[in-house]
C-alpha cells in the first residue's frame, strides 16, 4: 500500500479534498508493494496530538461603513425655503429639519406619515401617532388614543404656539417629517430660495453601520444576530454583529455581476470608528462552526493511493496508518474520525 503525505491547507473540504486526490495522482502512486516505513518514504517527522476543538469556517465581502441607506424628504405644499441644517446635523423629536417661509418642519417619530389634517372628532391610527409624540414633547393633559378631543386641540395649540405657528388646534401633515427615530442629516438638495416642492433633503441614521451586498450563492452564511468581525482601513479589527438580511435580489450591473442581497453589519463599539464615514471595510463573517470535535493539521493528512486519506499514529519508535474520515476545515486544521484516534493521540507531521 502506498501512501503519499498530504501537506495541504484550504478553506474547504471540497479543496483539501482536491489537494487529497491530486497528490495521489501526481506522484503516481498505486496500491500494493508491501508497508513501507514512514522514515524511509517520505519526509523527516515530527509529531503533534490530536487536540478536541471548535472549528470555525470564514468568509470576507468586501463592505461599506456609513450611516446607512439615506431616506429622501420631499416638501409638501408651497412656499419657499428659508432655513435648511448643515449636512451631518442630528436633529431630534421636536426639533426643526427645515424651514418654509419662517415656519418650522418639525421631525417627530413613526414610521407611517401623516396624510390628512386632522381635527376634534377625527379617529385613526395616525391621531395616536400624533399624541405620542405631543406627550413625548411634554404637553400634558391628553389620553394617548386614536381619538381627537378637545384636549388633543389644545395640545395642538400649545404646539402651535410654541413653533410660531398659526394656533388653530388643527394639525397640518405639513409641519412634520416622520421617522422611525433621530436622524443625521445626509444630503441638503435645496438652497435658500429654492421653491419649497421635490426633495429638500435626505438623512439616515445616527449610528454607522456596514453595508454588504452579499452574492446570493452565499446568503446562507448570513445569519441575523450571528457575530462578525470588521476590518478597517488600518487594519485594526472591530466586533460586530449580523443585522438585517435582506429578501430580495438586485441583479449585477452588469450580466456578469452576480445577483446580491442587502446585509447590514452592526458595530456596538462606535468610538472605535473615529470620523470614517462611507469608508471601505471587510467584514468576516461566520459560515458555520463545529464544536468540541477532534482535530489534526491539515499537514498530517495521508493520501492513500487506493482511495481515502489516513494519519500516521505515531508509537514511540515504530507508527502505523490509521484511515479518517473527515468533516469541517478551518484556520489549517480539520476534524477527524478513526478507529483508536481519541485526544492526545500523537500523529505525524512533516518537520
């Protein structure tokens, strides 16, 4: 029986296992002819244990650190601009976005937007959106609830007063922009002057996150709440976490771009990121982990000539081949199976 030492380190158990069959044949070897010692057909040894393990298998994409997908603005009704924020501004509940002719756009929080005025005797959803954020702000004395009151018009009018607006209890969609939460300022796309109508400005988030378009052929890997890791421009490395995953597929650019889904990366430790906005990361992610498994280096791999791969037990003076199956590769080291091979079991490695 001839076996041929393997000194192979991949990624995968498909390229080891290529490696594997590559050697066999590239050395020409063939079953039968005896049991050579491992002294005398092939490399000097050393020896190492088989160790009990966790074994975890990588990927890198490429990514981008920013502060998410900007959400555009647009002005509703007429009039003319005559105050706008400075671009990377974290505006607030209650805190103005723009202005038209002298009057205050608030921002307040929800993620439907108003669509109608709304007035005493009015029911909906969208009036208990309205009273949150008014009971949010400190005007006290209404009941959080999709009705309108009288006591929902004067809060209104308190509001009103206190953003210079005209007091008529009655509130204008128009005066707010909705959010799911504070916003940064991302883009201004009007100057002062401009007609207040189309796309004032857009914002995004106040917390930077790492945006991957990820080839669908690995959206396996992406699991949401799975850790991943975030490489920086200087090479220092961050901890972060899978967020959303998106759904859908956009096709490539071009026809040989592949087909990618939207993956959001999310960093806790945001002081770590220092001024980096729209800055090129890589982001490893976890494609699948084995625990407490028996492992070897990938060097200590055996081809045998007839078929399967082995290891080489070593026994003081003297060493015999042991046949292994074989399942996760990772970080140069793979998990084994075999008759006899417990922890602690000294195999051969070349020197």
């Amino acid at each position: 029986m001839t076996r041929l030492r393997v000194a192979a380190v991949a990624g995968s158990t498909l390229l080891v296992a290529a490696a594997v069959v590559a050697a066999s044949v590239g050395f020409g070897g063939v079953g039968g002819g005896g049991n050579p010692s491992p002294q005398s057909s092939g490399p000097a040894l050393a020896t190492t244990p088989v160790t009990r393990s966790t074994l975890t298998q990588t990927q890198q994409v490429n990514g981008t650190l920013g502060y998410g997908t900007p959400v555009r603005v647009k002005a509703h009704g007429s009039g003319t601009v005559t105050w706008l924020p400075a671009l990377g501004v974290v505006v607030n509940r209650g805190q103005q976005l723009y202005q038209v002719d002298n009057r205050p756009v608030s921002l307040f929080y929800g993620d439907r937007p108003f669509y109608r005025s709304l007035q005493t005797g009015d029911t909906g959803a969208d009036v208990k959106v309205l009273e949150q954020n008014l009971t949010a702000l400190g005007y006290t004395g209404i009941t959080v609830d999709t009705t309108y009151t009288s006591a929902t018009a004067t809060a209104v009018r308190r509001w009103q007063k206190d953003r210079s607006l005209t007091q008529t209890g009655v509130f204008d969609p128009a005066a707010v922009v909705l959010a799911p939460t504070a916003v940064r300022v991302a883009t201004v796309d009007l100057q002062l002057g401009d007609p207040a109508d189309g796309q004032v400005l857009s914002y995004s988030g106040t917390t930077r996150v790492v945006q991957v378009a990820l080839d669908v052929a690995l959206q396996s890997i992406a699991k949401q709440g799975s850790s991943a890791t975030v490489t920086l421009p200087d090479g220092s490395n961050l901890a972060g976490t899978v967020g959303n995953v998106g759904s859908v597929a956009v096709a490539g650019r071009l026809e040989t771009d592949p087909a990618t889904i939207d993956v959001t990366v999310t960093v806790a430790d945001q002081s770590k990121l220092g001024t980096l906005d729209q800055a090129p990361v890589t982001v490893t992610l976890v494609a699948a982990t084995v625990e407490n498994v028996l492992t070897v280096p990938v060097a200590a791999l055996v081809a045998l000539a007839e078929g399967g791969t082995a290891v080489q037990v070593m026994n003081g003076s003297t060493s015999h081949y042991v046949t292994v199956q074989l399942g996760m590769f990772a970080n140069g080291r793979v998990q084994v199976t075999g008759d006899g091979i417990v922890e602690g079991t000294l195999v051969g490695v070349p020197s």
